[in-house]
C-alpha cells in the first residue's frame, strides 16, 4: 500500500492561523496518524502583493500551540523540501516551460489594460471573466524569441471542448465544462507561479497521497487535475471536506466570527477543546460523543465519514466544551495554564488554593481573573455602596477577631448566627460581607474565599473600610 502523505499549505497573508486552516491541519494530522504516514507543512508564499510579515512563524508557532506537530515543514526540514514556495522558484519554472514545450500551456503577452478592456467587455455582456485566448494561438516559435524581451505570463492551455473529471472521496465524481475553466495564469510575470501550478507541483514532488482541504478548493481543482495530466503525474485521492461556516451559513469571516487562533489562545480557549469542538464539524463520534480525547478521535475516525456540509460554528457551544475540558483537567495542571495564562504575574502557590473554588464556573482561563482578583489585590472598586454598614462591618470584625480556628465552617457558622442575632436577611448580611472583602458581588464561594485569604487579609480589608473617610467614592 502506498505511504500516506498528506499536507496542509497555509499562505502568510493574514495574521496567524485562520481556524478553519486549523481545523484542515486537524483533519490531516489525524488521517495521517491514523495511517502511520507524515504529515507536511508547506507554506504557500508566492502571492507576493498578499504577504505579511511575521505570518508564517505565527502560522507555525499556532500549530505548535495546539500540538499539531508535523513530520516535515519550513522549520525542520525533510527529506522532499525545501518546504516554502519562494525557495522553489526553479522548479515552477521548469515545469511551466515543460508544459509550453508540450503544447498543454502557452506564453502570453497581454498587458493590464486589454485585460481591463477585455473583462469590461465580457461584463458587460454578462459572460463569465474568462481569458478569451488571444495569444492561444500565436505561433510558439514566434512567442519563444518574445519572451526574451517582453513581459508574458504563462497560461494554461485549456481544452475547450469535453470535460474534465474528478473523483471526490467525499462528494463522488466532480465534472466540470471545460468551456468554463479558464486558461489560468500558471507561472507570472514576476516568475512566481500561481497557487494552481505551485501546488500541482508541489504536491507531486512531495508524493502527496492525499490532498484532504476545505469545500472553496474544489473549483480550482479541475485545473490541478488538467495539470497533472498533462504532465503525465498520478493524481493523488482528492477529500473536500466541509468549511466552517456562520449560523447564517456564510463562510467563516472576520466581521461574523473571530477566525485568528491567537485569538482563541487569548480568550482562555484549551487547545485540546477547540480541536474537540472543530472535530464536530464534520464528523460525528460513532457513539455520538461530544466529547473525545485525541486518541479516541484518530481510533475511530474515517476520512470516508467525513460530511460534506457541517453544522455552524457556534462560539457558545464551544465555550460550554471548553469549561467540560476545565473540568476535566486535573488541578495541578489547571493551575499552570491559569498561571502561565496570567504571564506568571500571580503565585501558583495561591491559585493553587483557588481551584477548587473556582473549577466548576468557570468556561475559560479568561474567566479566572475577573472572578479571583481580589485573593491577590486589595479590592480598589466597590460594586456596591457599603458605606450604611458601618455598624455592621464593626460587628462582624469583632466576631471574627475571636474566632481562634481560621476555618471556612466556623467562619460561616458565626456569621450565621451574628445574622440571626441581629435580624439581617443572610442575603443582605452575605453580600455586605462579601462586597466588603472582595469589592465583588459575584465571587467563588465566600467563607472557603475567607478561609483562603487568611483572618489577617479579612480583618484589616473590613477594619479598613470602616476607618475610610469616605468610602462611597469608590462604590462604582
Ligand atoms: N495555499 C492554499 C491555502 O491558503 C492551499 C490550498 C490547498 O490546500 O490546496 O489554503
């Protein structure tokens, strides 16, 4: 049987990894490991005009975040590289004039302006913006000794009748008029070749088994599929998988979703829950699990069982399975990702203390601090005027200065029966006590909040507030 390879080919045009190129590097990644075969990296930078910087070692440090790890890419070699376009531009090249010589591809010197011209025309008319062949049939000696001095890009040459199939492993047979392909520009005028003739190439070089990428793909690939006729190459199994979509089934885009990775790693997103979640979007647990480790997901997973439409991308569902991984993490590693989530500004020793206060309500790391400030900041903002306590707070600091075991039960029970000596709901009597203490009116619980801090932190907060002059200018 043959080696599986399969790749993912992200370009440096935006700023980091888009998550649905996560998700496609997740579907890869299993296929592979599924099959015992490698999965590759190429990064596809020859849209010069489209490049940012920076982008590609974000592309590869996001992957890493989400332990997506490759055989072979940019960073570490491999046996087939080198693994980024622009240091291919040879080859593209090579196999651009191949095709001139066979007569499958052709040179073209059309400027700007008559494509302008040309595509106005054809819209106006309202044809498709198809290259309407004008230097198809110029004579190729003539065009040989042209390209020596003049601009010419090279184009497909596009049989114009019959059509060119495909089979899809997902979707079955695709067929496409070959009226409707356009003699695509292959290699261009900056020597760069286009997305179609770079990853045909690449592909091929690379022995790509199969080339498993998002639904937009499936239009270009009958100019892949000509192409690796033409050259005479193996095709390799194309998979269309679904693409991520907004509930109002549009593609994924900026304005409707965050589509950045780093955004989600800033949101307190685990990576393993969002590869859980992104999962879902295309397959189904045969048990109809929502929620499955890694290695379940690579055990049971078919690349034949993958839809080719999924459900929307629902940010609050993946919030709900991300607080199920939250829950499911054991607390000493919690503790590290909330630690290292917090740039390590705060004690591990303390937020140690904290998790099991905290486990169950929180969905994100994101949701620790605004919950937790106040175990490692004095309150500064009151979100309650407390200021009519007084009389209140300086019996409760009486009591608590008693109190000779410093124990969340003892703590409660001696608020409670001070409460029920002075006749104060516990509802009012808590909420003054723990706005006090945390300047918070929603906090993990309090007395195990209070046991925490310490009689010491408690006591001079209370005694502190009772003392201000004028605390209300700090009520928000
Ligand atoms: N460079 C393309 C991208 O940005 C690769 C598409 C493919 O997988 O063929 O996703």
């Amino acid at each position: 049987m043959q080696t599986v390879r399969v790749r993912i080919a992200p370009s440096p045009t935006g700023s980091d990894l888009h998550i649905g190129n996560v998700y496609t590097a997740l579907i890869n990644f299993v296929f592979a490991k599924k099959n015992r075969g490698k999965f590759i990296v190429r990064i596809e930078d020859t849209d010069r005009t489209r490049l940012v910087k920076g982008a590609e070692g974000k592309i590869l440090s996001s992957l890493k975040w989400f332990n997506i790890y490759y055989d072979e890419g940019p960073d570490i070699g491999g046996p087939l590289g080198p693994y980024r376009q622009s240091e291919r531009l040879s080859l593209y090249k090579k196999y651009a004039h191949k095709l001139v010589g066979k007569g499958n591809a052709y040179y073209c010197f059309c400027n700007s302006s008559r494509l302008n011209q040309m595509r106005k025309r054809q819209m106006e008319k309202g044809q498709p913006t198809l290259y309407d062949g004008f230097c198809r049939h110029s004579d190729p000696r003539i065009s040989a000794k042209r390209i020596i001095k003049e601009k010419f890009v090279i184009r497909l040459k596009v049989p114009r009748q019959g059509t060119t199939v495909f089979n899809d492993l997902i979707r079955g047979p695709i067929s496409f008029a070959n009226k409707l392909i356009d003699d695509q520009v292959l290699l261009k005028s900056d020597g760069y070749p286009t997305y179609h003739l770079g990853v045909v190439v690449d592909d091929h070089l690379m022995e790509i088994s199969h080339v498993i990428r998002a639904e937009e793909w499936i239009s270009s690939t009958p100019k892949h599929v000509l192409i690796y006729k033409f050259l005479g190459w193996q095709l390799p199994v194309f998979a269309h998988g679904p693409i991520l979509r907004n509930p109002d089934k549009s593609k994924l885009s900026k304005r409707k979703n965050p589509v950045w990775a780093s955004w989600y790693k800033e949101q307190g997103f685990l990576p393993e829950a969002i590869l859980n979640y992104l999962a879902l979007m295309g397959w189904s647990h045969p048990e109809g699990k929502d929620i499955f480790s890694r290695q379940e997901l690579i055990d049971k997973f078919r690349l034949e069982d993958l839809k080719a439409v999924g459900p929307a991308f629902d940010l609050v569902k993946l919030e709900w399975l991300n607080g199920e991984y939250i829950r499911q993490t054991q607390n000493s590693k919690l503790k590290t990702q909330i630690y290292e989530f917090l740039d390590k500004k705060y004690p591990q020793e303390l937020i140690s203390k904290t998790i099991p206060l905290i486990k169950e309500r929180i969905k994100k790391l994101s949701d620790y601090l605004p919950l937790c400030r106040f175990f490692f900041e004095e309150p500064e903002n009151y979100e309650w005027d407390i200021i009519s306590y007084r009389s209140l707070l300086s019996k409760i600091v009486l009591q608590l200065e008693n109190l000779n075991q410093w124990k969340s039960a003892i703590i409660g029970q001696t608020m409670k029966v001070l409460a029920e000596k002075l006749k104060i709901k516990n509802s009012e009597f808590f909420m003054v006590l723990r706005v006090a203490v945390t300047g918070q009116k929603v906090t993990p619980p309090l007395n195990e909040s209070m046991e925490i801090l310490g009689k010491e932190k408690i006591l001079s907060r209370i005694k502190k507030l009772i003392n201000e002059k004028n605390p209300s200018h700090r009520h928000q």
